[in-house]
C-alpha cells in the first residue's frame, strides 16, 4: 500500500492506492482448477444493503460473489457467455414502482450466452427464457429485463444503406438512392425489443406511446434505428439512441392499459399483457 498526498483536498486528509483489484471470480476460478478465457470480464454493482455484488464472466462460467470475498453461486452454461446481469422479479408485476425490499420479490441473475439466454436464482432456481430469434443485449428494469433482439438480414442491410446514404454528399446520394428504388427492401414487422416480467411467463413485445395533446398511438416498437443505451433497475427509464438521425430519446416504461385487443397492435393479440412504453419528447 503506498500513500500519496491529494493536492487540493482538505488539509490532513490523504489518498490510500491498494493497487490493482483482484476480482474474486478469477481467484476463485484458479483455485477450482477451471481453465480461464481470454475475454473474462465483470462488473460490480451495489446492492440494496450496501454490498458490492461482482459478477464475473470467463467461458462457460459465471462467478456470483458479495463483497470480494464470499461466494454467492456459481453457473455454468452451454455456450459462451456474452453478458450479465442481475435482477429482480415480482409475483405483483410492478414496472412504475419497484416493490418493497424482500416483499414477494426474488433476486436473479439473467446470463446471456451464445445460444440464448437464461435466469438463475440464489435458492439455485433456473429458467431458460424461450425466445423465437437470437438476442443480442439483455437490459435491466424495474423487477424484471428487457430483451433486444438481432436484426435480420434484411433489415442490416436496410441500416446499412441508410447510413451510407447519410454520410454520402447530396449529389451521391440522390444517385445511389434512385439505384437503390428499383430494389426496394421494407423491413420486418418485428418488435425490436421484448419484456420479462415474471421467470414462469412469456416473452412479451413492448409498443410505443405517442401523446399529442389529449390524445395518443399505440404502435409495436419496432424502429430497427432504434438502439438501447441505458436503463435503470430503480427508475422506469430507457434511453435510446437513433442511427439514422443521430438524436437521443427518452422513454418511460409503464404498464400497458390497453384492453380492447382492436385497438392494440396486432402481434398475436397478446399485448393486453405487454409492457408500453410512453415517449418524453
């Protein structure tokens, strides 16, 4: 340990450097014998009561431990671990609002790998979470996650000319977008993002609320320019970013109250359970 004085700080106040942290996941992979991956990582998150949960990720393997020193749980998956994070569930479905501390609430680690995504709980429960296409991010919320999925092939490539026609001059543009008309690709009408409330229900699509004034559109949220930057497991908050127009929007997520099934967007008539989302401008 070695000690510096701060500068401009309080007289009498000084900076402790302990040196590099040492994640308890890699200690504790050594020790077990398992074979560590060149692209282990992890993340540290405080919780409720003041402990730092880390989640450490290499391979295969996650690694659940509290405060550097105390192992939570273990996991192994199938495939290779992309990402995780932890969350929380309740049997009440709140979004607007978290639940009370340890009131019907569960906490859970949702590890996102290579051929899917799964739930794992302290007590050792497990759910896959069954899912029609590939997921490629996994989002926190309020007592439950969000999930983002792939683009398709042809929606890439529809990105893909957009943005090239954007950072093209005008005069390029106009030529390559009256050679781009003859074949013209529309997108897929897919949801770009679903929502988990509960580990034992369905994946469901999450829609867009659009106010003007008194009233409002109910829309699938389905603009693959659309990009998840931020959410929150306290506050009902997304931030997304568009490609196409370079802007940052703002979205809050509340419980849908649709429940006339002809006045909601047709996806298998099933968003009397989904999740809205209601844009901030």
């Amino acid at each position: 340990v070695s000690t510096q004085s701060t500068g401009n700080w309080k007289r009498g106040k000084r900076m402790n450097v302990l040196g590099k942290y040492q994640p308890f996941g890699l200690t504790y992979l050594r020790e077990t014998g398992n074979k560590l991956s060149d692209k282990a990582s992890f993340i540290l998150i405080s919780s409720d009561d003041a402990q730092e949960n880390e989640f450490f990720c290499s391979g295969k393997t996650v690694v659940w431990s509290v405060g550097g020193v105390h192992l939570v749980k273990a996991f192994t998956v199938s495939s290779i671990v992309l990402e995780s994070i932890p969350c929380r569930f309740s049997s009440t479905e709140q979004i607007q609002v978290p639940a009370s501390q340890g009131l019907n609430e569960s906490s859970y680690v949702c590890v996102l790998h290579s051929e899917g995504a799964e739930l794992f709980s302290k007590e050792g429960d497990f759910h896959p979470i069954v899912f029609f296409c590939k997921i490629v991010r996994v989002w926190k919320m309020p007592l439950g996650v969000l999930l983002e999925r792939e683009l398709s092939k042809r929606e890439k490539e529809i990105v893909f000319k957009q943005l090239f026609f954007n950072n093209t001059e005008s005069s390029s543009s106009d030529a390559l977008q009256r050679e781009s008309s003859q074949t013209e690709i529309t997108p897929d009408i897919l949801p770009m993002v679903f929502s988990l409330t509960h580990p034992l229900k369905e994946v469901q699509p999450l829609s867009e609320v659009a106010f003007e004034g008194v009233n409002s559109t109910t829309n699938l949220f389905n603009d693959i320019f659309q990009r998840i930057v931020f959410t929150d497991d306290k506050v009902p908050l997304i931030v997304t970013y568009h490609l196409a127009e370079a802007v940052h929007y703002f979205w809050v997520l509340r419980k849908n109250l649709i429940v006339d099934e002809e006045e909601a967007p047709t996806y298998e008539r099933a968003r009397d359970k989904a999740i809205a989302v209601s844009y901030t401008h």
